[in-house]
C-alpha cells in the first residue's frame, strides 16, 4: 500500500479509502451488506494497509457508522486509521434534520461520534452544499467542531467549483479550519469535474478523494441495462440509470474491456488505473461487496496505462450535464 499526504496536510492517507456505504443496514438499501456480513472486508481491508475509511450519517440512517467503528476498533487502533463521515443529508422528517444550519451540524457530529463509538473524527465532511443556510453560519460551525476537537480536519463534496471557492475564499477571510478535501464524481463515464472543481483543488492545495471512481460498478461491465449485473447492487440501484447507460458510456466500457483483455487485467484495475494517474487524485474511495474486489483494487496500485492505452480510454467520452450536485 502507498501512502500519499491529503492536499496540503501532514495527514498521511492509504492511496485507496474504502467507501462504507455498502456496509450497514438491508433495510435501507438491499445490497447494503449488514454488520457480521460486512466484519471481513474491514478485516481484510486493514490487513492490506488501507488506513482511510469513508461513511456518512445518512448511509443506512447511521448503521454504517456503527459498523464502520465496531469493525475498526477491533482490527484497527485509533491513532492508525483516518475515519471520515459526513453531514446534510436527512436525519429525519422534521424541519432542523437536514441541512448544513449550525444546529444541525452540532447536532450530527456529536450524533455521529456516538455511533462510531469515537471521541473524534479526522476528517468531517459536508456532504453537499446548503443553498438555505448562508455559507457563514456553516462554515463558523465547522471551525467550532474542529476547535472542540471533536474533528481533526474538515472537507466538502459534490458542489460548482465557485460554490467551492466561495466557501475557501470566506473560511480565509475569518481565519476559520478551511476544506482540506474535496470529494466529487470522477470516472471514465463522469469526467466534468476536470473542467474546473480538480484544477481548483489542485491550485488551492485541497486533497481530491472522488466517489464512484468506477461508475458505481457500470465500468466492471455486465450492465447491458439498468437491473443487469452479478451483484445485488448492480440489478437494484435505482441512482445509477440516472447517471449512466448514454451509447457513449457504454463506448468507454468497450475500451475498459478491450484494454484490460489485452493486459491480462480486470475492468475493474484498468479503471481504477486511470482514475489514480490524475496528480490532482489523492485517494479514490472503492466500495466493496465481494472480497475480491478489494483484491483488484489493491492491485490497480501497481497498474500502468500508457499514452496509448490512456488516449483509448478517453476518446468515447461525450460531455454530460453537470450530475448530483444536489
């Protein structure tokens, strides 16, 4: 495992952050593996030097932190790994569960901790952005969470690139904690953030950790059409159809598929490849459902594209509307 500094930080984080959404509860998504379900890819994720760990409150309504900080403090002492969770999204049906007000990040982070079984967090992250709450009340309430220790850095999400520079340019401005990290889409079939949000993050000295680096799982292939695929996600997310399946993305699998035969390799490593050689990448967050694909994606560390290959993989893309940014 390679170990690599997140944006300007001393924090040191594995080059691949394991995703814990897949890890919680059934009862919220189907293919959400449940906590005796989920113990040996955290096992086997630490055994093989991963140290960066990503959940969020809202995955399976806050079973995943459970999950996540049972598993890690068996396998894991605290000082070793970098646990990162998220806050906006719904806790509830009620007006103050949502949201980015200084209220309710008080109220998540210390929720949060609970559930993790942590007195802090390294890196909490807002998971969207708030166009209710005035970046000023978010961002105070972030550099209270940080100066109560209750959370060592702080990061941002899927956002515009000026929503981004805003919210940096005013952190600044008060001498508050400023974003660390930023975690937006970035794949072979969702490549817009390489128009503005990485060149930003890149000058600004921001760490890039993207979600969904392999398409929610449509790059390994199998996924002719929504409801296809060799795993319970694959035939039963509903969010990936919204995001993929253009006669363009399925061009881009083709050369995935054409290039990994060639190489002796799975879709999944040649994927994962192209995401990791972009210097503005820090550490993609991989989900895993089976072991195996931690194995592939472990492995794609030591995998090379060349120019070639690269220019192959590149050329299907067809430019699509800006997605998810809430």
């Amino acid at each position: 495992m390679d170990y690599v500094r997140l944006g300007n930080t001393g924090l040191q984080v594995s080059r691949l952050c394991l995703g814990c959404m897949t890890y919680g509860s059934p009862e919220w998504r189907p293919w959400v593996l449940d906590a005796e379900q989920s113990k040996p890819f955290f096992q086997s994720a630490v055994e093989k030097g991963i140290t960066f760990f990503d959940t969020a409150n809202v995955y399976s309504l806050g079973k995943s932190e459970e999950v996540t900080g049972r598993w890690l403090k068996e396998f894991a002492r605290r000082e070793e790994v970098v646990v990162a969770t998220k806050v906006y999204s719904p806790m509830g049906p009620r007006p103050n569960q949502k949201g980015l007000s200084r209220k309710h990040i008080m109220a998540q982070i210390d929720a949060s901790l609970q559930r993790l079984g942590m007195d802090y967090v390294d890196l909490y992250q807002i998971h969207r952005f708030d166009y209710e709450t005035p970046i000023e009340e978010t961002l105070e309430a972030l550099n209270d969470v940080v100066k109560a220790g209750k959370a060592r850095y702080i990061g941002a999400s899927s956002m515009y690139a000026w929503q981004f520079a805003r919210m940096l340019a005013v952190s600044e401005q008060n001498g508050w904690a400023r974003f660390v990290s930023m975690q937006p889409q970035y794949n072979l079939v969702y490549r817009e953030e390489e128009r503005e949000m990485l060149p930003l993050s890149r000058a600004e000295g921001v760490g890039v950790i993207p979600w969904s680096p392999l398409a929610r799982g449509f790059l390994a292939g199998g996924r002719a059409a929504p409801g296809e695929g060799n795993t319970e996600r694959a035939r039963t997310d509903e969010f990936s159809p919204r995001l993929y399946y253009r006669d363009a993305d399925h061009q881009v699998v083709q050369a995935v598929s054409g290039i990994a035969g060639e190489r002796g390799l799975t879709n999944t490593q040649v994927a994962l490849a192209w995401v990791l050689k972009n210097p503005a990448i820090t550490a993609p967050i991989v989900g895993a459902s089976k072991l195996h694909h931690l194995d592939e994606a472990v492995s794609a560390l030591g995998v090379t594209l060349s120019d070639e290959e690269i220019a192959r993989l590149e050329a299907p893309y067809q430019p699509k509307p800006v997605l998810d940014h809430g």
